[in-house]
C-alpha cells in the first residue's frame, strides 16, 4: 500500500508526440495534473484522453517560474509528494516505490538521476544530479528561464538521495531555444547580483559564439560574492578557457584551464577539456599529462554536470595519441585498447590500434 499521495505536474505547449509514452511513465503516481500553455495540436485531447487533469492558461509575458508556479498552485493540496517534470522526459520504471522508501514526514526534496541526454546506443551520456522532486507548501519556482525551487518553508530543509530513481530525457532537437538569451538578459537586470543566472547567461553566449560576451560575463560571474560554488566557477573557467581557444589565443585558453583544474582539481572535466584543446595544438606532453591526471578520477560528482565524453572511450584515445606521438608506443597500445574496449564499433579507434601495433612491430617490441 502507498504511502503518500504523489502527484506529477508538468507544463506542456504542442507535444502531442510525447503524450502516450509520458503518461504511461508517470503513471505510477496518485495523479498527474498538466497545466497547458496554447497547444493548437492535439496535446490537450490526448492527455485528457488517458486521464490526465488538464488545466489552460495563457502567459503573457512568457516565464517559465510563472508558468511552474502556476502549475503547481493546480496540485490538490492535500498531495504529499510532488514531482515535476517535462513532456519530454521518462521516469524508469519503480520510480514511485524508490521515492517512498526514502521519503519520511520530515523531508522537503528528494534529488534523483537524471540522463539529460544519451549515447546513439541508448546508454547515459550527460548526467546530473536533479532536483524537482519536493514537499507541497515548502517551495516556489524562481528564475525567468533556468528556473529552480526556491524554499520557502517554515522549519529546516531536508533533502535525501533517492537511488535509482532515474529520469531519461529524450528532447526534440527541432526545438528551439531562441527565447533563451532574452529571458537570461531579462533575469540577469532583475537579479544582477544573482551568481546563478549571471552563469547561465555567460554559458548561452558561448552556446550563440559570442565568446567575448561569453568572456566578460563569465568573469562577472566569478567576481559576484555569492559566487562561491566550485563546480560552477571550475564551469565558468572552462567556458572562458574554450572561448579563448576559439578567439586564438591558446596561452589564455591554457591558463584558464589551469585556473579551472586548481579551483576543482575532483573532477575530470577540465583536465579533458584541456586535453581536448591541446590536442588541437598538438601540445602532446599537456595532452598526456591531462588525461593521466582525469584518470586517477574514478567517481562522478553527485553534484554536478557529469560530461559524456569525460567518462567514454575520448580519454583513452586521447592518452593513446599522445602517446603514439610522444614515442610511448607501449602505453599508446594499452590506451587504444582499452579505449576500443568502451567503444568497439568504431572504425576509427581500431584503426588506431592497427596503426600502433604495426609500429611497435617495425621497432622490434
């Protein structure tokens, strides 16, 4: 027998495509309550079809804290649980008794998998801890864009760890996220001393190619005072380092990846990264020093954005070529294979391999 009742809330705007496979989804909660932003498709229909309450409503200006916020304030109140998510994307199934069994009384979120995106062979490639599971009465989205729980109750927060519960997205890539910029433009005048959204608008210029942009905000970012987590400034260094690189200036681009490591010396993402550049450099010594040191990483943070290509067959190739070029045939050989191993249809790293052993060959090894 449950014990709460949980609820699943969503906003939704022309996604028809993902209804049946959504609802079938979330379907192990007490109710699931849509609240609708102008669908002119047959969304609406099809949700009320398979039982989903379907609230409508139109906001104008569009902000995505309002439009959550006004979807929550559609969850009955006497939910225990509630559990928010998009159109797009697919609990594993079980997902209700694992919040359960973790859930008690006193709790206000639970944090959770999330797979934001995934390999062509369907396995996990960016991961991130989540965070939109939560108490009825004790939070309110904020933010334009990139919007979050703000809690707002009246005792301690607590939050818990729900193992394996995992939530897949699967976005549409025809989707566009043209709104972005000018809802972080909006949200960056509103709040300018908000470390969040300046890094969320300094990370959307690099994503547009304006890495000067890109560049001067990012370095706001670092500078606000309340900028104090490592993971995202160790992120905003990276994302000043790769706008450096693309503005040709590879000594910057090093020195801010160096900055990078410094600030989170735990996670492999700016030692690959660097490892990447410099092998467009061919600064064979940085590349193999870079992926020797990410390697002596064997965990994934729990608190931040976990890179596909950090934790692929890409470190290994990387230590493999550099390697190959640093006359290190032997190591070059153990990298290619073990990089063959994570990825053993590509043609590419096993031609690499061959190219190894034939020279280990030639020199008598």
């Amino acid at each position: 027998m449950n014990k709460y009742k949980v609820c699943v809330y969503a906003i939704c705007k022309n996604e028809e495509k993902f209804v049946d496979a959504w609802v079938d989804s979330m379907s192990e909660a007490d109710l699931i309550v849509v609240t609708d932003t102008g669908s002119t498709d047959k969304t609406v229909e099809k949700l009320r079809k398979k039982g989903v309450i379907v609230y409508s409503e139109e906001i104008k200006p569009w902000r995505f804290d309002v439009a959550r916020n006004i979807s929550l304030g559609h969850v009955p109140e006497d939910v225990d649980i509630c559990v928010c998510t998009d159109l797009d994307e697919l609990f594993q199934k079980g997902w209700r008794k694992l919040l359960e069994d973790k859930w008690s009384p006193e709790v206000t979120m639970a944090n959770y998998m999330y797979n934001w995106s995934h390999k062509a062979d369907g396995t996990p490639d960016v991961q991130i801890n989540y965070f939109k599971v939560h108490s009825r009465f004790d939070y309110k989205w904020q933010y334009p864009i990139h919007e979050c729980l703000k809690y707002i109750g009246k005792g301690p927060e607590k939050k818990v760890f729900v193992e394996g519960m995992i939530l897949d997205h699967y976005p549409d890539p025809a989707k566009s996220r043209g709104s972005y910029l000018g809802l972080l433009e909006l949200a960056v005048k509103e709040s300018p001393e908000d470390d969040r959204m300046m890094y969320y608008l300094g990370r959307e210029y690099m994503y547009k190619g304006m890495w000067e942009k890109c560049i001067e905000t990012l370095k706001k970012h670092l500078s606000l005072k309340n900028a104090v987590w490592r993971e995202e400034r160790c992120a905003s260094m990276r994302w000043i380092a790769r706008s450096f690189h693309e503005l040709k200036n590879p000594s910057e681009s090093l020195c801010w990846y160096y900055r990078a490591i410094a600030e989170c010396p735990y996670m492999r993402e700016p030692y690959i990264e660097c490892a990447q550049k410099a092998y467009l450099w061919h600064e064979w010594h940085i590349v193999y020093f870079m992926v020797e040191q990410a390697l002596k990483i064997t965990q994934k943070s729990m608190t931040y954005t976990n890179m596909g290509y950090c934790w692929n067959h890409t470190p290994y190739d990387l230590g493999a070529i550099s390697c190959y070029h640093l006359g290190l045939l032997e190591k070059s050989r153990e990298y290619a294979k073990q990089a063959l191993s994570l990825d053993p249809k590509n043609e590419r790293l096993r031609n690499n391999l061959k190219i190894i052993e034939e020279k280990l060959e030639k020199v008598g090894c």
